[in-house]
C-alpha cells in the first residue's frame, strides 16, 4: 500500500510587532513583517504544486482569504499550552486520520525547495524518522512514520540545545538526517545573503 504523506505547515498570522521579533531589533517592526512575508510567499511557491496533502496550523487564527488557498491547503488551528504541545497534537491528528508518512516545516525558511520537501519523504520509506538540523541548533523540518512523544517534551524551544536534544530522544531508532540549512532569525543570518538585499536598501 502506498504511503500516504501529509505536510503540516506551522504558520504565525502576519502582524506587525508579532512576528520575527529577533529580526526586528535591527530591522525594526515593518521591516521584519515584510521580510516574514516574504518567506510565506516562498514557502506557499515550495509547498504549493507537492503531490500530498498539505495542512496550514495558524497560530492565531485561521484566515480565509489569505495567500494558503484553500482550495490546495487544508486549514487548521493549532492546538497546545507551547509549541512541542502543539506540533505534538498537529502529529496526533494526522495518524488518526490515516497518514503514514508526516513532516512538519515552519514558513519562514528560504533555502528549502520542492524537492528537498519530496526527498525527505522519501526518506520516510526507509526510516522512521527525518530530522532537518538548522545551523542554529534547532531543526528546520521533523519527519516520523511513527509517534514519539518524548521528541516534544522537555525542550528549550527556540534555542540551540533543541536538535541535540531531540537526537537524543531517538538516538536508538533508525533516522535520517538532512543537509543543515540557515532558517531566518536574526539580522546575521540574511545581511549577506542575496534574496534579501531588497529590504535593507
């Protein structure tokens, strides 16, 4: 039977002051929002023509009219008391209804593309779980074919200690890791980089 793939895309609603608050301390509040839809609209050109079914998680609210069409995306709230809480419940969710293979992305990373996203399921074959490290010590992207609850509890979420943790949490399961990738969060990681030349002119 073929395996059936679902990505989950946790999504912050785009507000000024609530979003990509570490960039806007050098870029300021209109600069960083601009930058972070930026991002969505990327991450909507990656995501968009996958042959799976897609899930947008708002953090706030879900918006009907907005760039997740929802005619492509499905839309969802997400559910928990911190964001192991509820990528767990979004995880829960998608293998009670039926999926195999789930990974779970942000929408504010830029160097991923359409088929690093299908190459990852693939991965989900062979392995039970795929892990996208970030440079930052955290992870970009997190895959399972099976639940492991102790991955999203216990973490200081946001800081450089969640990837080593997570590693140790399935250090005896059969994982695949992925290429580390630079995700958005601060000034340093796009000054030099050329995508975002256009907001510091």
């Amino acid at each position: 039977m073929k395996p059936r793939n679902l990505l989950l895309i946790f999504t912050r609603n785009p507000e000024l002051g609530k979003v990509k608050t570490r960039l806007a301390k050098d870029l300021g509040d209109q600069t960083a929002l601009d930058i972070y839809k930026f991002l969505l609209d990327h991450t909507v050109a990656v995501t968009s023509s996958l042959p799976i079914t897609k899930e947008v998680h708002y953090s706030e609210t879900i918006r009907e009219n907005d760039i997740w069409d929802a005619s492509i995306y499905q839309k969802k709230q997400q559910v928990g008391e911190d964001l192991g809480d509820r990528m767990k419940n979004a995880f829960i969710e998608g293998f009670k209804n039926g999926y195999s293979n789930i990974i779970i992305i942000g929408s504010d990373m830029y160097d991923i593309n359409s088929k690093e996203l299908m190459d990852a399921f693939k991965e989900l074959d062979a392995k039970d779980f795929v892990i996208g490290p970030a440079e930052d010590g955290g992870y970009y992207l997190l895959g399972m074919r099976k639940l492991e609850p102790a991955i999203f509890a216990n973490k200081e979420w946001g800081t450089q200690s969640v990837l080593k943790a997570t590693l140790q949490d399935i250090d005896r399961e059969n994982i695949a890791i992925l290429e580390v990738k630079n995700d958005v969060d601060y000034y340093s990681d796009i000054k030099e980089h050329k995508a975002f030349q256009q907001f510091f002119l």
